[in-house]
C-alpha cells in the first residue's frame, strides 16, 4: 500500500513546488508593474530549478524576464527534469 501511495505523493509535492514557482514568478510581474519590492533574480531561478514547469508557463503566460539572458536557463531546468523523468520511467535509474 505504502509503495502505492510514494509515487502519488511525490508528484503531488512535485506539482505543488512548479504552483509555488508560478506564483513567485506573477508575484514578481506584479511587483515590477507596482514598482514595489521585486523578488531577488537568484530566488527566481532557484524555484525555476526545483519547478521549472510553474516557472516557465509563467514566464511565457506573464512576458517576465523572457528577454534576460539568464533566464534563458530556465528551459534547460526544464529538459533536464524532462531528462531525469524518462530516465526514472524506463527504469535507467
């Protein structure tokens, strides 16, 4: 029963972490628009590397920070969680 529960659990922790990214991400876009404190660009790309699907959809849905050049890693977070799943799917790890 345990062993069918852990998988569930983790995607729902998983999905939770790429909500939280989204937010932090339209959190920022309302702030800048506000001109009120903004969100530091390090914390930004840390949740975009621990839910990079939240931040992406927030960055195409928002337009924020799709012209900085560092935020051009946030699709490589991206392929590189597409990477590990596969990897856990097939069975490779």
């Amino acid at each position: 029963m345990t062993d069918l529960l852990l998988p569930g659990s983790l995607l729902l922790i998983y999905a939770l972490l790429n909500l939280f990214a989204f937010a932090a991400y339209r959190h920022d876009k309302k702030s800048a628009e506000r001109t009120a404190w903004r969100t530091p660009e390090r914390s930004l790309l840390l949740f975009a590397l621990i839910g990079p699907f939240g931040a992406f959809a927030a960055m195409r849905r928002f337009r924020h920070k799709t012209q900085k050049v560092k935020f051009r890693l946030v699709p490589v977070f991206l392929c590189l969680h597409l990477v590990v799943f596969a990897a856990l799917v097939l069975g490779m790890v």
